[in-house]
C-alpha cells in the first residue's frame, strides 16, 4: 500500500511539474533590451521611485502583444492613482512595449507566453509612504 501512495504521489508532482514548463526542453521567455528609463516630471516632483513590475504577453516572436497589468512603483497599491504614481506606471507601460524578448520555446518551437518585467525608477527613500 504504501508502495502504491509514493508512486501516486510521485506521478502527481510529475504531472504538476510538467504543466508549469519544469521541463528540460523547455526555455522561458527573457527580456534582451529595454529603453533607458527616463523619469517622469510629476515622479521627479515628488521623488516618487522603485520598481514597477508589467506582466507582458509576447507571441511566439517574442514581440509583445498585450500588457496585462501594471504594479508598483514599490508597495504602491494598486487602486492609488496620483498622478505622480500614474505617470510611472504609463511610463513603464511604454518601456515594456518597447523591450525587446526572446521568445519562450517548448521541444524547440517557438509559443507564446506571458513574463513579468521590472523596470527600477530611482527616487527618494520614504517617498512611496502614503
């Protein structure tokens, strides 16, 4: 019996690590470049900085076709929508579009995929405190 139970279990975490593309024949997606990030003026006024994150869906090219959403800067939640804070986000949306990724391949075929990116805006310590 117990035999039976390790060998279920070991064909679970097979299967479960399978499907998250744990494979060996497999290459996640990766940025190559991205544009330099230049600082908004309503972030610079405020000193507002840190890192936003984009998930970014690519086609099998590696181009992006979809930004899926946008976090940060830091621990800014994600309802705040000062203008400092906006004008991050839509900045690091553009930088995303233009970023430039190899694509995710599986058994050696190119497909498409979705991949965070952080891009790191500088600004001042205590700024994102609110």
């Amino acid at each position: 019996m117990k035999f039976i139970l390790a060998f279920a279990a070991l064909a679970i975490l097979t299967v479960h690590g399978a499907s998250y593309g744990q494979r060996a024949d497999a290459v996640e997606a990766r940025r190559i470049s991205s544009p330099k990030i230049i600082v908004p003026d309503e972030a610079k006024v405020s000193s507002l900085g840190g890192p936003v994150k984009v998930l970014v869906s690519l086609d099998e090219a590696g181009n992006v076709v979809e930004i899926q959403k946008v976090t940060g800067p830091g621990a800014v939640c994600d309802p705040v929508d000062r203008p400092d804070v906006a004008a991050i986000r839509q900045t690091a949306r553009s930088l995303a579009l233009q970023s430039k990724f190899s694509p995710e391949t599986r058994d050696g075929q190119a497909i498409p995929s979705t991949i965070w990116v952080t891009f790191d805006f500088p600004g001042k310590k205590g700024a994102n405190d609110f």
